[in-house]
C-alpha cells in the first residue's frame, strides 16, 4: 500500500512542477495533495507545526512571487491587464498548437496583437510581448526555486521524524 501511496505523492510532486510552464494546472496545489496525502495517509506524525509554517509561508512567497514578477514585467513595459490574459491563452494555445516551442511563441503572439489591437505601435507591442514572455519564464524560475525549497523541507522533516 506504501508503495501506491508513494507513487500517488511522486506524481503529485511531478505535476506540481509541470504545472509551472502550464498555467491552467495549480502548480502548488499540487504539491499540497501530495504532502496532505503523506500526512493522512502514511505518517500524522511526522511534520511539525513548524514544518507547516514553513509550507504555509513558501506557499504564500509563491502565490506573492507569481503576482509581483508578472504585474512588474507588464507595467514595467506598458501592458494592459488584457496582454497578461492574452499571454495565459498563448501559453495555452501554444501547447496545444505548436509544441514544445508554442510555449514562447504563442504568448508571444497572441501579446503583440493584443498590444497592437489596441493600437500600439510595433515596436511598443514588441516590448511587452517580449516582457511578458520573459515575466512568464522569470515567475517559472522563481516558484520552481521555491517549490524545491517546500519539498525540501518537507523531506527533510520526514527523514528526521523516521530516523
């Protein structure tokens, strides 16, 4: 049964990483079910309430790094909250359409006729566009980073309470 169990909370683990070039999969959440899963399922015991918080305040530090690095790329370059929606459907789209690179190209895209739908010049389009592309990759980068940081924790509290 541990083994099942293990393997549930692995690929939780793996679509929690994959969920961060993916927008519509909750990253983090992900990471949850399979830190809840060990909890209810295999040790009760085993992380403390301090282990919590830390999961808890990672958490928090990646809804927050999300939010910052896409709002600074946008208004840093002039984009509209539309741009920022128009690069999600990329992403989206792209995946679908044009993988593996469809995951810049479609943003990409999609951002430029956004901007110039709403009468931008090319080069102004072109900024934000890139900008968004970049803030996409850059807020990537920074949940993973803090993503490891949550499963290391969590690892470590584990190894602790075992040993």
């Amino acid at each position: 049964m541990h083994f099942f169990l293990w393997t549930f909370i692995i690929l939780c683990f793996s679509l929690g990483f994959i969920g961060l070039i993916v927008p519509v999969m909750p990253a983090v959440a992900f990471i949850w079910v399979g830190i809840g899963t060990y909890h209810f399922f295999i040790d009760p015991m085993a992380l403390t309430w301090t282990t919590w918080n830390t999961l808890l305040i990672g958490t928090a530090l990646i809804l927050l790094a999300d939010y910052l690095v896409n709002m600074f790329a946008v208004r840093h370059y002039g984009g509209s909250r539309l741009s920022m929606a128009a690069s999600v459907v990329g992403v989206l789209m792209g995946l679908l359409l044009f993988p593996p690179f469809g995951i810049i190209v479609g943003p990409f895209l999609l951002v430029f006729l956004t901007e110039s739908l709403r009468h931008r010049t090319p080069e102004e389009a072109s900024k934000v566009a890139f900008a968004t592309v970049v803030a996409f990759f850059g807020s990537a980068a920074a949940k993973a980073l803090l993503q490891i940081v949550i499963l290391s924790v969590f690892f470590m509290e584990i190894a602790r309470a075992g040993a």
